[in-house]
C-alpha cells in the first residue's frame, strides 16, 4: 500500500511544538500541539504519510530541533525566513494553529523562503565566537570604567606608565597610592579585567585548536590580513562560501552593499543595508581598514575613492564590499577544489541537513 505524500509545518516553542501537517491537496490531516520532544513529534507525523519536507520558522532553538530531527528520521528539514514568512500570512490574526498552516502550505506549494541549517559544528561555533565577542566587550566597559575613575579622581598618568594596558600601566594602577575606600574600588576594576582576560584567552585557546583541524580557517588565515580571530568569525557565521550563488549575494549577505532609495527620477542610496551580523560587518570594516593602510590594491582603491570626494568612511565600506566579493572567489574555488579532490578519493560528502543551501 502506498503512503499519501505530506508536508508538514512545525511553529517551535521552547516547550511545545505546533504540528501541521497537510496532504498534496491541502486537506490538513492534523494541526495540533505537542510538547517539544522529538519521539512525540514523530509519533505524530509519521503515520500520516511519507514526509516530503519539513518547515520549521527560524528562532531560537529551532535550527537545533530541526537538525535532531532530520538526524533522526531522515526527513528534509528546512528553516523557514521569519519576517518573510510573517509578510506572506494572508490574515492579520496570528496564531500557533495558523503559523503551522501556513509553513505546511508554502512547503506543499514550494514557496518557502529558506534560510540556510549550519551542521552542529559550525553552530556551536557561532556560540563560541559570540562567547568571545562578548568577553571582549565587558573587557572594554571595564576598561571605560577604570578610565573614568581616574578622570573622575583627577590623576594623570605618569609617563613611566606607558602605554594603557601594558604591564607597566596596569602595575602603576596596582601600586596607586588612594584611600582604603577608592582603593578598593580600583582593585575590584582590576580584578573584574583580569577575570575576563583570563577567560577571553581561554576562549582564544579554544579557537587555535579548532583553528588547527579546519581546513577553511586555515585557508582565510592565509589571506593577508585575516588573523585567528577574524578568520573563526568568517568561517562561524558564513559556514560555506559556496550556498551563494554570487559575490554580490555574499556581500549583501554580510551588509556591506548600498541600500537604493530611489524614487521616480531621483536616484541615490541610502547608506548600506541593514542586514547582516553586526559581528561579521564590524569585523569586515577593520578589515578594511587595515587592507586600506598596509595592502597596495586596496590602498589604492581607498585613495581612488577618496579623490573623487567619497567621503572616508564611504571610501572604507566600499573597500570591505570588494574584498569580501574577492574573498568569496578565493574561498569558492577553494572548496570547489576539495569537492572535487574528495570525488577523487571516492570520499563521501555530507551534505548540511537542511538540502540545497540556500542564503538568508
């Protein structure tokens, strides 16, 4: 006996599941809740028919349940673009019931605005880099906290103190002769800063070693300018260089492409858009900043810019928007070049659990 082919819709909670799951017709064969746990889920779908695909809307934790899902059964699990899910709803009421309809009919329909489900490693990843931005922030806060201490009390810093920071200046800190009450205040900032430096460079320690069995982070360290740090962040965020399908893509992708603001015969822009990982564009504008100074083709591309009257900060994004259309290149041959050396070898290639890679 032949199963009836299905779609289904899953609108994911932290502790329930929406399940919809529709036939080829539409008729919905079942739309209820379920508490989040992947053998009820299951039990639910499985004997409605053979699962075409699954949509899960993107969200926290989703990507994760999805994975664990497809793991699992087997079944193409896709994550569905929230704000482009929540345009394309034809009524203006919203409910669990009718997110789960929806995503189960744009999978029927083959409609469903995909995002693309990174594999475990490159997600936890991302948690690990985000760890460290984090730690790198408070690090700065403290710093900003501790400078306007000493703003605050009127104290200069001596000459012999060196550079902020450096050994000298964090031992005159330390030895700063202050009452027992500003004294334990500036002790407890300099414990607060030691604190997140050490685990800022337990984080860093982490990186190297994963740094040291990815191939990709390997080859982004070995374009000039890109350090441990920025080559991890490329390679958490973008995961593949090759589920774009241009450069141009890519660098909308990370926020570095003008924005049109265009209106009946008025043409202009409007700043870059706003899209993207502030990590990774930030990240990419110093970047840019440092190719600008030390690297020929890029300085020149700067001075160009800034000699037909872009201003400086224009000049800089322009810069960041080329090199990473040049990256994306370097970075796509590089892995075209793998695959085929895996085909080679007759390796297996294991393909992301969501299908196709598709760009947010």
């Amino acid at each position: 006996m032949n199963r009836v082919p299905v779609y289904v819709g899953l609108d994911y909670h932290s502790k329930s599941v929406q399940v919809c799951v529709m036939d080829q017709a539409g008729k919905v064969l079942c739309n209820r809740r379920q508490e989040s746990s992947l053998p009820g889920v299951i039990s639910i779908i499985e004997p409605l028919g053979d699962v075409q695909r699954v949509a899960i809307e993107a969200c926290s934790g989703a990507a994760d349940f999805g994975d664990h899902l497809h793991r699992a059964v087997g079944w193409k699990v896709s994550l569905a673009h929230a704000g482009i899910v929540s345009r394309m709803r034809s009524s203006i009421d919203k409910s669990d019931n009718g997110d789960a309809r929806v995503l189960a009919d744009l999978c029927r329909t083959n409609f469903l605005p995909e995002v693309w489900l990174p594999p475990q490693e490159i997600r936890e990843l991302r948690a690990l880099v985000m760890r460290r931005h984090q730690r790198t922030e408070a690090m700065q806060h403290c710093k900003q906290r501790i400078r306007a201490f000493l703003r605050d009390k009127r104290l200069a810093v001596p000459g012999e103190a060196g550079r902020p920071w450096t050994i000298a200046y964090m031992t005159w800190l330390t030895h700063l002769e202050l009452s027992p009450m500003l004294r334990l205040v500036l002790d407890d900032l300099l414990a607060d800063h030691e604190t997140l430096r050490r685990a800022r460079e337990a984080l860093d320690r982490m990186l190297k070693a994963i740094a040291q069995r990815d191939t990709h982070i390997q080859r982004l360290m070995e374009i000039k300018g890109v350090g441990l740090v920025t080559a991890c962040i490329l390679r958490a965020v973008i995961g593949r260089f090759d589920r774009f399908r241009n450069a141009k893509q890519f660098s909308r992708y990370c926020g570095l492409t003008p924005r049109n603001a265009s209106s009946g015969e008025r043409v202009a822009d409007a700043g870059i858009v706003r899209a993207g990982s502030p990590v990774l564009k930030t990240m990419l504008i110093q970047v840019a900043h440092r190719a600008a100074r030390y690297e020929g083709r890029w300085r020149e591309v700067f001075r160009s810019l800034v000699g037909r009257g872009k201003p400086a900060c224009v000049a800089i994004v322009a810069v960041a928007n080329r090199w990473c259309r040049s990256t994306w290149h370097e970075l796509k041959t590089f892995e075209q070049e793998m695959n085929r050396q895996r085909t080679l070898t007759g390796e297996e290639q294991k393909p992301p659990s969501g299908g196709e890679p598709l760009a947010a």
